[in-house]
C-alpha cells in the first residue's frame, strides 16, 4: 500500500493506477509489479521497487527466495552384506526445481553398529559424529544432482537395519516426499528359500521341502526326494531346523503367521514361475499385509538367492 503525506498533515491511499503512481521493477527477471503495485516473485535474488508519483519516489528492497524441490536416493541398494564387510553406497542428492538451493544439508543417520570411515563428494563438505554423516553445500543449482559417496563398515552383528539419509535447504521446500531415503538392509545369512542350502531356490526340492515343514513333517517325510542335489543341509533334521529357524521370514502375505496353504503354497508357486493371480488364487492367508500378487512375488523374489 502506498501512501501519500500532504503537506496539510493529511493522508491519501496511492497505491491505485488511477491516483498517478507508477512502478517499477529494478530486474524483473527477479520480480515483477503490475500497474497497481502488486509484486510478482519470478526468480531468487534481490530487486528495488522503485514507486514514484510526482515527483516523489520511493524505493523497497525485495528478496525473492523461490520454493525448491530437493530429493535424495540411495544407490546402489544393498539387500545384504557380511558382518564386518566394507559397506559403500552413494547419496544422490538432486535439485528438482528451477531455482538454486541454497544451504543444502545432508544427514545420514548410518545403520546401528556400523562404523565410519568416509564420505566425500564434489561441492560438499562432510562430518561424522555419533553416528550421523552431516554434510553441507552452500548451494546446489536448479536441475542438478551432486552425489556423496559414504564408506562405512557394516555391523559386526548379525540382523536386519537400515540407514537413513534426509536433505533440506534454507528455503521451502516443495514437495517433502522425497527428502528422505531408507535403505533396509540384511547383516549376515539372509532368510531365504534355499533350505537344502544348494545355492539355489527349486519349486520341487526347496518348495516342497518348506510346505512339507510347515505341514509338520520330519524325517523321511520330510525330505524324500525332495532334497536338491548339492545340498549343504542334507539330513531331515538339520532341515528342519533351519524351516523352524527362518520361519518367520516365510510369512509371504505378511499376516504374523506362517502356514503351508497360504504362505507355503505361494512360495512353491512363486518357484515354478508363476506370477499374477495364478500365483495369489486361494492362497493369501486373512489379515496378510502382502496382498496383491505385485506385493507377494516382490517379497518372494527377496527369498531367492
Ligand atoms: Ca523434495
Ligand atoms: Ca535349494
Ligand atoms: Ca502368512
């Protein structure tokens, strides 16, 4: 609103075209102002109004700081890694909007007993406290990406953990959704379909073999002729300790338990090859978490080796 002090001490509203005042934009790549005064954002930076009526001018300073739209991912995504081993993986972090950003952090929070041992990138200055990689970038421009490269050596315990990594800027930021990435991860043996432990998942030795267990065979009726050739676990019971073992991971649809109707059954399905509803027909528990037949064969396809 612009307002004029008259000489009388009286006040009159200026800011309508049709009371003669004028503006103008010192960059209008900056910001733009329409004949009544409204101002228009366009870009990042700092711009002069200049308001004139008469011969009286008067100027406001304006900073502009677009939205931005910041995302990160993981790449590659380890499923799994040894005890101990070398862990690398890459933070990209991209500028989805136009603008720059500007005061780009980066925090990972590395994965629970895990040790660090670098990270680096071009642009970006990186730390390491307590377990977090917080690394920093005064600015990232519009449409680019800048990577981080984290080392660190995986858990020397055994289990499943994960890693988080999350990105913000000084600005807004757009669309949140995608500022932060976990990347889940299995330290040591991961549960798999491989029972007779041969290196590989076969509907008619390993299939058989874990809707035979959950039935609640053992011995003989366990293993005859189901036993791949290669086998590292050969004996019923070794076998059956190992079904008993990884049971939990052999809930395909997710419903806190573990049956041969349901979950058996889509495995062995899922090792002959089926997929889509040939694969889910009559054989999603109730209460399953995995439901769909895109849900079910995504799991499976992590029990292969
Ligand atoms: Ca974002
Ligand atoms: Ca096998
Ligand atoms: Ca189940």
């Amino acid at each position: 609103m612009v307002v004029g002090n008259y000489d009388d001490g009286s006040q009159r509203d200026l800011t309508g075209a049709e009371t003669g005042t004028t503006y103008d934009s010192d960059d209008p790549a900056i910001a733009t102002v329409d004949e009544n005064g409204q101002v228009s954002a366009v870009g990042n930076g700092t711009t002069t109004i200049a308001v004139t009526n008469g011969t009286e001018t008067a100027t406001v300073v304006v900073l502009v700081q677009m939205p931005t739209d910041l995302s990160v991912v993981q790449d590659p995504v380890t499923e799994s890694v040894d005890p101990g081993a070398e862990l690398a993986y890459r933070l990209i972090i991209t500028n989805l909007g136009a603008e720059t950003a500007r005061e780009v952090q980066v925090e990972d929070r590395l994965a629970q007993g895990s040790s660090y041992v670098s990270a680096s990138g071009s642009g970006w200055s990186c730390i390491e406290a307590g377990g977090v990689v917080s690394c920093y970038r005064p600015e990232l421009g519009g449409g680019a990406s800048a990577p981080i490269d984290i080392l660190t050596q995986a858990p020397t315990q055994a289990g499943p953990t994960s890693n988080t990594a999350a990105v913000r800027s000084g600005v807004e930021d757009g669309n949140t959704g995608d500022n932060v990435a976990v990347q889940s991860f299995q330290v040591g043996e991961t549960d798999n379909a491989d029972v007779d432990g041969n290196g590989a998942a076969d509907a008619l030795s390993d299939g058989l073999l874990i809707i035979r267990r959950l039935f609640g065979f053992s011995g003989a009726a366990l293993t005859d002729g189901a036993v791949g050739s290669g086998c590292t676990r050969c004996d019923p019971t070794a076998i059956a300790a190992h079904i008993d073992q990884i049971q939990e991971g052999l809930d395909v649809d997710g419903n806190g338990l573990t049956d041969a109707l349901t979950d058996g059954l889509l495995i062995i399905r899922y090792l002959f090859g089926f997929s889509g509803t040939a694969l889910t027909d009559g054989a999603v528990g109730a209460g399953c978490t995995r439901c769909t037949a895109e849900e079910i064969s995504a799991y499976c396809a992590t029990l292969v080796p």
